[in-house]
C-alpha cells in the first residue's frame, strides 16, 4: 500500500466513524439521557461514548454490539442505520 492508499484509507475510516457516531448520537437523544447517565447505566465509558459520537475513535465490535441492545434494536438493523449515512458507494476498496 503506498502513500496515497494510506490517505484514502484513512479519509474513509474518518467517513464511517462520522456515520457511527451520528447514528448513537441520534439513538441516545432519543432516549432523552445524557452522556454520563446513558453510560452509567449501559456500561460504556462516558469518555468513550463522546468520542464515538463525535466520530474521533474506533471501537470494538462488542461495544457497538452494546450500544444496540442498549438502543433495543438488533445488531444488523442498528449496522444497516450507519450504512444508510454512508455515501451509496461507500468501500475501503476501490
């Protein structure tokens, strides 16, 4: 991989952790709970959550796991809210 796949490859991370982020925002504000309170009662990491949400860090499969249970949606439905703010087209791979 050289230099500019980096960067593309990096450029989209940045793409999906933003649509991640707005999807548990949403689905936390709809709950009408605050970041301390949402992550106090769902075992997630208040710090952890706001940088999910404001799409700065990636996270493991069993947090976003976590997070839709926490939200009473199934995991592929909640996968299938992220893909919907995802650019139509949208691959790691050209």
């Amino acid at each position: 991989m050289n230099d500019n796949d980096s960067l593309i490859m990096e450029q989209k991370k940045k793409i999906l952790l933003k649509a991640i982020g707005e999807v548990v925002f949403e689905n936390r504000s709809t709950l009408n709970k605050g970041i301390n309170k949402f992550s106090f009662e769902y075992d997630i990491g208040n710090g952890l959550l706001s940088r999910l949400e404001h799409g700065t860090t990636d996270t493991k499969i069993t947090t976003l796991w976590k997070l839709a249970n926490a939200f009473e949606i199934k995991f592929s439905d909640f996968a299938k809210l992220i893909e919907k703010k995802l650019p139509s087209d949208f691959n790691f791979y050209e």
